[in-house]
C-alpha cells in the first residue's frame, strides 16, 4: 500500500494511476489523515442481451389513434 499527500498526487499523478493499474493500491491523504483511495475501475463482466423483454409489453390496437381530448386541436 502506497500512502502519497495531495501535493505528490498532483504531482506524481500519472505515476500514482500506473501504480494503481498494476495493482498497488494507492491512498491519498491530508497530513496523516486518509482521504480517498485511487483504485481501478472494474469492467463488468456480464453483457447485457437484448430482447430479454420481448414479450412482456403490450399495446392497445388504437395506441396511435387521437385522444378525445385533443380532436380540437386536430386539422
């Protein structure tokens, strides 16, 4: 575990993100007091499958027909 303070994260940035891809895990503080860790972002690992709802939803036979309250703004 590697602890860095707010000035060496600014400064050493790059270096601290190539640490942290490689594993290390990484702390930044203020003083002696831990504020946040600079940590990977992990990929999911499930792809999403589409059409899974296919089915399951349902429309009326006059969905696209005008609603009454709207004939006197139709031409």
């Amino acid at each position: 575990m590697k602890k860095v303070t707010i000035h060496e994260a600014k400064t050493h940035l790059s270096r601290l993100i190539r640490n942290a891809l490689a594993g290390e895990e990484v702390i930044i503080s203020r003083g002696n007091k831990p504020l946040v860790k600079l940590m990977v972002i992990e990929e999911a690992t499930v792809k999403r499958k589409l059409g899974t709802a296919a089915g399951m939803i349902s429309f009326s036979p006059d969905f696209n027909e005008p609603l009454d309250d709207f004939k006197d703004y139709m031409p």
